[in-house]
C-alpha cells in the first residue's frame, strides 16, 4: 500500500507526466527519446529468467517462476499459463524468496488466498489443485539460501503445511553461525529451531490437521527433468549431489558424482531473473544482463542512466531499488551541475515523442486512464471481499478508457 501511495503521489505531481501502452525499443526508439530530452533514465527491469539449460526443461508441468508469478499476479502476458496442479508433489529449483513465494501461493488455504488480490482464474485452478507437497531445492547449504528471514517465517507460520527439515542438514551449524553476519544467523537459528522442534502435543494436533507440508533440500543441483514414458510430461528430475567448497557466500557447489531422483509432477524453476536488451542503441553485457554503467551513467553513452535491477541485476528488495533510484538521480543531479550535462539547448520533450507515437499508431494511456482502471479494478473485487480484480486482458483495459 506504501509502494501505491508513493507512486500514485509521484504520478499526480505537475512535475510528472505519465503514458503508459508505450514498448520503447518499438513504438519509439531511445535514440528518438534521447533526442526529446536532456536525460533519459532507463528503469525497465527484468522481464526474462534464467534457464536450467538441462534435459527437459522444455517438458510440459516444468515452468519458470517467472511465468508461474505472472500468472497468479494477473500479468497480461502468462494468463493463459494454465499450470497443470494435478499431481501431489511440486518441485521448486532455488532458495530464493520468489521460491517461497511459488511455495505459499502453492500450500496457502484457499480462505486466505480468496482475501488477496490473486485472480479469478487462478483461484479457481488452485482450489482444483492436488498439490500437497512442494520440496524446494538448492544446490548449496542452508548458511547459502538467498531468501530471507519475514518470508522463511511466513511460510513456516502458514496453516495447515507442516515444515519438513531434516536435522541432519544442520548439525554443527549452531557453533559454524557464531561469526555470520546478523540477518544470516536469525535467518540460520530459524531453520535450525524448526528442524530440531521436538513436536509438543498441541503441534502433534496441529500436525495432524496439516494436510499439506513442504521441506527444504540442499546440496542437490538439477541434471535432468525426467520425463513420462511417453516423453510429453516431467515426472520427476535427476539431481547430482554436491559437496560445498570453500565457506560461506563464496561456497560453490562441486558435484560429488552421486546422484538422486525424485519423483515430482510440476517442476518450477526459480533460478532468477534476467534483464533483456532493449534497443540495438543501449549497449549492454549479456553475461551479467545489465546495461553497463556506473553509479547508473550508461557507459559511453552520456545523458542516458539505468536505475534498478537492468543497473544491478536482479537481486535485492523494494528497498534496494529504491537506495538505488536515489544513487542514479544523485548522478543525474551531479552531471547538470558540472556541465556535463547539455542543457544550453531546450528540448522539446513529450510534445517530440507524442507526434512519432501518432504517425505509428500508438495511443499512449495517460494516468488518470489508469485511475478510471484502478478503480473498476476494485470495484470488481469489493463484490467478492477482495481488495481488487485485476483486469487481465490489455484490450478490456483499452475499451474501460475508450481507447
Ligand atoms: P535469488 O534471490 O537470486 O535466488 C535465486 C536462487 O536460485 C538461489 O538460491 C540460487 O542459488 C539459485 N540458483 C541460481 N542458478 C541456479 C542453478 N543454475 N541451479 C540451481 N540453483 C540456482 O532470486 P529470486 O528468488 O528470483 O529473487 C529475486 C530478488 O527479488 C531477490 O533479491 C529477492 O529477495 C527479491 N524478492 C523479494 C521478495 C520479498 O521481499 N518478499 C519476494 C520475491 C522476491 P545460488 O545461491 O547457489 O546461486
């Protein structure tokens, strides 16, 4: 609701113009952008994943996080996922926290999801789900898991899914978490407290009214989703066992030769996200998938910035996007200062960009569009209790605004 606030304040401002049913890189270039504006700072994020790159990953019941998230968010794009739920056991590739999303969203009574601004469609597939147990695995230990602590303890906190760890992934752990930073040790006693939970008699009950449950792997890399005997579906995946080298962060995951099968019906992988270059004009490092910068000056390219996860990569909480949108307008600021900026000249601004977009065809949406949209959107959802129901197909959008 903050995040909301804050932008719809920004939006509303007389200093801020907004238009949105823009693809830049399309329906305007950055070149012709650059040439509207002295500044130009490109904040469009990660719109890709990371692949496995392993066998069968393209078998139908594996999926991306990415393509899974989008679906239950309401994403235009991944409406139409239709996730098969009909098998009992989920395999998620990470430790990430969008893992222990996918896993909440998976093991979350339906009573509690109907509250949430989840979709129709959605609701309606995972109230036929047969999903009861939803393992997630990581190729490292439990010192190395990228979630973090508010979401571990949600997922642990959640009705009705027992916590499944076992005690021998964490022995020693208690003296090794001594010297960790501090988020890493709450994080770490956490775990190790719910694994090593002797279960009182009122656990044993809540226990025994938990139908679903969930654990957390280790050490285990993906090689292989398995597929059915008739080569279409994934029925489970093949892991090479790893042992860590080196301590810590840096620990990396050496195979030790053993592997393991596990048998699973839906496979999601939540490896991470992945920016995408977005105009032949920007230059940008395929490996890392950030357009190269420093402290967000796109490198050789002056007047052009890049702010949030196509600057970092994908990594990081709201929090740390918006530390770095600071960082990046602190640079803007500094460049007008010295000089470096060219502002001797006016610009045209939007007014230049407006007559492109009409020549192409492109009707941008202004913000109050967006409005009269919100609010249909949550109209909609009052009737069911819902604090919205997002609207999923762009052409009901562009007919609610007479577009
Ligand atoms: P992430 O935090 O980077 O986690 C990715 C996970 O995938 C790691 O456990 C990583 O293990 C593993 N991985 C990467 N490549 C792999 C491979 N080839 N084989 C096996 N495992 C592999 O990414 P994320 O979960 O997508 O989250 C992205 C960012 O959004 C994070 O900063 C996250 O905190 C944030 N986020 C926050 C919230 C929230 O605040 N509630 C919710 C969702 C996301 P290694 O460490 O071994 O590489």
């Amino acid at each position: 609701q903050n995040v909301i606030n804050a932008f719809t304040q920004t939006a509303r401002s007389e200093r801020c113009a907004y238009y949105g049913n823009v693809t830049v890189g399309r329906d305007v270039t950055v070149a012709e952008l650059r040439q509207a504006y002295h500044a130009v700072v490109l904040s469009y994020g990660a719109e890709d994943n990371r692949v496995l790159g392993i066998p069968g990953e393209n078998l139908s019941g594996v999926y991306s996080a990415r393509e899974f998230v989008g679906w239950y968010n309401g994403l235009p794009e991944n409406r139409d996922l239709k996730p098969d739920l009909s098998c009992e056991t989920a395999l998620i590739l990470g430790h990430g926290n969008v893992a222990l999303d996918i896993a909440r969203i998976l093991l979350s009574p339906l009573s509690l999801l109907r509250k949430t601004d989840i979709t129709d469609g959605s609701l309606a597939a995972l109230a036929c789900s047969k999903v009861k147990r939803v393992w997630l695995v990581g190729r490292r230990g439990p010192l190395q898991v990228a979630f973090t602590i508010k979401e571990l303890r949600e997922m642990i906190n959640l009705p009705g899914a027992r916590p499944v760890l076992n005690p021998a992934d964490f022995t020693g752990l208690e003296n090794a978490v001594k010297d960790v930073p501090r988020p890493r040790k709450r994080l770490t006693e956490l775990m190790i407290k719910t694994a090593l939970e002797k279960p009182g008699e009122k656990m044993l009950e809540a226990e025994a009214a938990a139908p679903r449950e969930w654990g957390l792997k280790f050490q285990r890399s993906p090689q292989e989703v398995l597929p059915t005997t008739d080569g279409r579906r994934a029925r489970g995946i093949r892991m090479a066992l790893t042992r860590l080298e080196g301590s810590g962060d840096s620990a990396k995951a050496v195979p030790t030769g053993d592997v393991e099968e596990l048998e699973c019906g839906l496979v999601l992988s939540s490896i991470g996200y992945r920016s995408l270059p977005l105009d032949p004009a920007v230059p940008f490092d395929t490996q890392r998938g950030i357009v190269p910068n420093s402290s967000g000056r796109v490198e050789g390219v002056p007047g052009l910035y890049c702010s949030g996860w196509v600057k970092r990569g994908p990594t990081g909480v709201i929090i740390t996007t918006m530390n770095d949108s600071f960082d990046t307008a602190q640079s803007v600021l500094e460049d007008l200062q010295v000089g470096a900026l060219d502002v001797s000249t006016s610009r045209e601004g939007f007014g230049a960009v407006e007559s492109i977009l009409r020549s192409r065809g492109v009707r941008p949406v202004s913000f109050s569009d967006w409005e009269k949209i919100d609010a249909a959107e949550v109209a909609r959802g009052k009737a069911a209790g819902k604090p919205r129901e997002k609207i999923v197909d762009p052409q009901e959008m562009l007919q609610l605004i007479g577009h």
